[in-house]
C-alpha cells in the first residue's frame, strides 16, 4: 500500500487500502531489453501458478497500454491464459 500510495498523486486521497497486515515487501526486477521483460514476467507468473494461485488471480499492471499486447502475444505463446 505505501509504494501505492507514492505513485499516487499526493494531492488526491488514496484510494489504495490494506485488507491484510504485513506481507512481502515489493521485489523490484530489472532486464536488459524487452525481450528479456517479457521472459522474466513470464517466469513470475509461472512461478506464482506453480506456487497454488490460480492464474485468474495474477494480474500485471502497467503504466501505459504499449507494452501490453506484445506481453499478451508472449504469455499465451508460454501457455499462460490472460484476459483483459
């Protein structure tokens, strides 16, 4: 919630609240190109699947739609479900 909160505009009231204490903290992850990007998400997302959530429950959001079809197109060529 507090990183949340600093990307949010300081004038306007949060509209991001915590429904549970603690948690992991935010990991932040860094590649070198696009491709790469795309390849570590898919990773990620894999890697929570494997962990038990369902993959109706992951979701990857962005700043911008650019990104988001080429991500779209990578996913389901690993196999990954998405929806918008």
């Amino acid at each position: 919630v507090a990183l949340a909160d600093a990307v949010l505009d300081s004038t306007q009231e949060s509209a991001v609240k915590a429904h549970r204490d603690g948690g992991e903290a935010v990991k932040l992850h860094a590649a070198k190109t696009p491709d790469a990007e795309m390849a570590l998400i898919a990773k990620l997302v894999q890697s929570f699947h494997t962990d038990g959530a369902p993959f109706d429950h992951i979701a990857i959001l962005f700043r911008t739609n650019a990104p988001a079809r080429s991500l779209e197109e990578y996913l389901q060529k690993e196999s990954i479900p998405v929806s918008r």
